[in-house]
C-alpha cells in the first residue's frame, strides 16, 4: 500500500503499526516517518497527536490496512 502510494504521488508517507519489525522495513521501502503504537483502543487519542505530529501537517488520506476497531478509529481519526 505504501509503494502504491508513492508511486502514484503521496508526498509524505507515515506508517504507523504496532511491530517493529514491519516499522522497519517500511522505513528501508521509503516512509518519511514511522509511528509505533499499541493495540489498547485506549491510546487512539494520544496516537493520533503522534501521527500529527509525525505527518507535521493535516492528514488527507489514511489506508487502514488491518481492519480492526481500533486501526480504524486511529485512521479515521487522525484524518482531517
């Protein structure tokens, strides 16, 4: 989803999962940024002020690629 999203024009790519390997190997494919977070729904609100931040400007678009409660929360919250 990441090199699809780059390769069709995404400026700036954040990543955000909860393991660190697939943090890793998201940052060698060529995201700007990678944000670790946890699986407690709990967190969304404070996960999301660490992608703003990560991003450094307005998310426009978000790809949940896990379909979970909370990675849909944590998507769709973090975008405008």
């Amino acid at each position: 989803t990441m090199l699809a999203a780059r390769a069709f024009g995404a400026p700036r790519i954040v990543i955000v999962d909860v393991d660190d390997y697939r943090l890793s190997v998201a940052k060698d494919l060529g995201a700007d940024q990678i944000v670790k977070v946890s699986s407690n729904i709990e967190d969304v609100a404070e996960e999301v002020l660490l992608i703003h931040k990560a991003m450094g400007t307005d998310v426009d678009v978000t790809f949940d690629c896990a379909g979970f409660t909370k990675t849909m929360s944590t998507a769709l919250g973090a975008t405008r």
